[in-house]
C-alpha cells in the first residue's frame, strides 16, 4: 500500500483529483528486531552478512509467517516454513529484490522532478498564479501516508524502500516551499507541514537506530494513525461530490473513532488483537489511500473522457515501474500490505490508465503492448522466481503463504 507503494505529481496541470502515485509502510507498536539476512546488511552500519552464511546451508528453516492482518509486524526475513533447494539462489534472490526495491528511487523522482522545474520556472517568471493548480491539501494527505510508510519500513530495516520513502517525503517538502513562496499555500499550514515533516524524519531516523524512547515513538504512531484514519473516508467521500453532498463529516466522524482507539488501547482497555489492530491501522490506511488513486482517477475518466488525453502516458509508465520494481521484494518477505499496494498501484494506476489512454486512442498501440508485455513478463518472472527459491511446485503456494502465513 505503497504508495509503493512514494507520493508523486506529473508535470502537468491535475486534470481531475491530484494523487500521490504509490510507494507502500506501517506501524505497530512493537520493537523493531534485529535486521535479518537482508542484502541491506551488507551496509557499515549493519552486522556482517557473513556471520549468518551457515544458517543458509539448513536444509530447513522454520518461522511462522504471519498472516494478511499481521503484515504490520516486524518479522525476520525467512518467514514460514522454508524449504529451498540451495542456499546460494536463495541469497542471491534477497540481494536481487533489495537492489529492486531500491531502483524504484529513479522512477519516482523522474515522476516528481517535473512538477519542481515547472514550480521553479513560473516562480523565477514571477508566475505564481499558475502554482495553485496544485492541490497541496491532496498532497499533505499523500504526505502523511508516505510519513506512516516510512514508519513501517524503518521498523522492518527495509533499507532500500526507507530511502524511497524518505526521498518521497524530501520531494514532496519542496513543493510544499515552492506553494508557500508562492502564496499558493497558507504560511500557517506550510509551518505546520514543515513541523510534521521534521519530526516524521528526525523520530524514523532515531528508532532506526533504537535511539529514541519507546513513549516518544508512540506518540508519533498515534499522530499518524489518527491523521491517516481521518483522512481515508474524507478522501473517498470527497472523490463522488458533487454527486453526493460536500462535506466534511465522514473525516470528523474517523477522526472521533480514531481518537477513541488510540485513547483505549493506550488505556489497556482493549484486548490484545483490539490493540494490535489499531498498531495496524496507520500502515493500512496509507495502503488503502494510495489504493483508492486509480479508482478516483478511473471515476475522472469516466465523467470526463476527453480529459483523458491530458494524461501523460510517460508518467503513467514511470508509476507502473516504480511500484512494479516493488513486487518481488514485498513477496519474498512475505508482505502482504506492501505486496497489495504495490500491485494495486501498478495495475490498476499505472497500467489502469495506460490502458484508458490506448481505449481513447491517445498512444501506440506498440507502445500499449510494450508496456502490457514488460508488466505481466516481469509479475510473471517474480513468482516463478520465488516459487524456485522457496523450493515450492507452485506459484499458489507463494501467493497463499503470503495472504494466510504458513
């Protein structure tokens, strides 16, 4: 869920509701474990990967992996009961998928680069009016599901995608100065962002390190889960006005729940799945609000063919890549909350629209099967990829392992 699953803008003016593109995180209140086995480990501030090479001669390893609902917690890498025909295609195909993971990194900036040229060409121009055709109260939401992103990653020591996500951030935070210079955005609410923004990188960076106290990070997860459960409802009510009433209390009506759950489970007054279901509720709200993109996108089109063709196909193309760069490390750790929105944003988002553009007639049809091609080879490769290394005879078992653990 991402975003992922990282919150990106094309260069052109919205043509309809603005959305971040995806770039999946999530947060529970559980210490983070000590880093396992990932390729990541091979950084300076990681253990020795070598320490761990007799563990992957084991013909058998045995984790319980967690179910769909469980994504949120930290779990080492060998989740379930693995069983791989040779220990050297199973260490290069977690190296493989962490270098995947962080190659995303160059589709989703070329995605938002565009907007900040553009932002800085009409400032220097003194053209400030053309800065508020950017939404920035669409892009402050799509701020807070990148930040609970972020959070999530960080618990899970997923080195690559915390760079993505923080470079997501970073990017974001410089539209946000450009609307601010621009009057385009109120200097009040850019000095709240700014705010969130740094507190959301300082803490991540902190509990990376186990740095930060245990309360100061709860803290910060109740803010994100109760921004990101407020604004999920108000998004999706939002997306069908004028059809239905403007208005603005679906997210007061989530903002009172959330509030009251987080007050109950830090009272202890829930049970114990009560209180791991709020943990969840950040990393699943930010999945579902870069989820519900292509479907406000595919309700634009559908009101509005002809706006159609003012979407760019090359930036619909970079956002299918940039989360389809994400699926096969999402499932090999058996993510299913980073797996869904990934796949969801690249599918549905990404190739979704290509495919309304070729339907309008607005590209190739070469370019339409190239991109259909490239997608469901590269899906195809990481299952057939991870059903080899996990020993398995089918693709369903991966996929089945990954929804209801093992």
């Amino acid at each position: 869920m991402a975003k992922s699953l990282v919150v990106s803008f094309g260069s052109q003016a919205p043509v309809g509701p603005q959305h971040p593109s995806l770039s999946p995180n999530y947060c529970h209140s559980l210490p983070p474990p000590k880093p396992f086995l990932s390729s990541t480990l091979q950084s300076p501030l990681s253990f020795k990967y070598d320490s761990f090479t007799p563990l992957l001669h084991r013909r058998l390893i045995r984790f319980p992996a967690p179910s769909a609902l469980d994504s949120d917690v930290p779990h080492p890498l060998h989740e379930g009961s693995v069983k791989y025909g040779g220990s050297k295609s199973f260490e290069q195909w977690d190296s493989l998928t962490a270098k995947f993971s962080g190659a995303s990194n160059i589709p989703f900036l070329l995605l938002q680069m565009p907007q900040i040229i553009l932002n800085a060409r009409n400032l220097l121009a003194g053209n400030k009016t053309a800065l508020l055709a950017v939404p920035w109260l669409g892009m402050f939401t799509g701020l807070l599901g990148n930040l609970s992103l972020l959070s999530y990653f960080t618990k899970k020591k997923e080195n690559e995608v915390i760079v993505v996500q923080t470079l997501g951030v970073l990017s974001q935070y410089v539209v946000f100065a450009q609307l601010a210079l621009a009057e385009a955005m109120p200097l009040p609410y850019f000095v709240v962002t700014s705010v969130v923004v740094a507190a959301g990188l300082v803490l991540n960076f902190m509990n990376y390190f186990e740095w930060l106290n245990s309360g100061l990070w709860r803290l910060w997860e109740d803010f994100i889960t109760i921004g990101g459960l407020s604004a999920l409802p108000q998004i999706m009510w939002s997306t069908f006005v004028p059809y239905i009433p403007n208005s603005i209390l679906p997210g007061a009506i989530a903002f009172v729940i959330a509030v009251a759950a987080v007050i109950m489970a830090r009272l202890g007054k829930l049970s114990e799945k009560g209180a791991k279901f709020v943990g969840a509720i950040s990393g699943w709200t930010a999945t579902l609000l870069f989820m519900w993109m292509p479907v406000s996108q595919v309700w634009t089109n559908f009101l509005n063919p002809d706006n159609i063709k003012g979407l760019s196909a090359f930036s619909m193309l970079l956002a299918m890549m940039g989360n389809g760069l994400m699926i096969p490390r999402a499932l090999f750790i058996r993510d299913f909350m980073w797996f869904l929105g990934s796949s969801w944003a690249s599918l549905f988002y990404g190739y979704g629209n290509i495919l309304c553009l070729y339907c309008f007639k607005a590209i190739s049809k070469e370019f339409f099967f190239a991109a259909s091609t490239g997608l469901f080879l590269w899906i195809g490769m990481a299952l057939w990829r991870d059903t080899v290394v996990y020993g398995y005879g089918s693709p369903l078992t991966s996929l089945k392992e990954l929804v209801f653990g093992s």
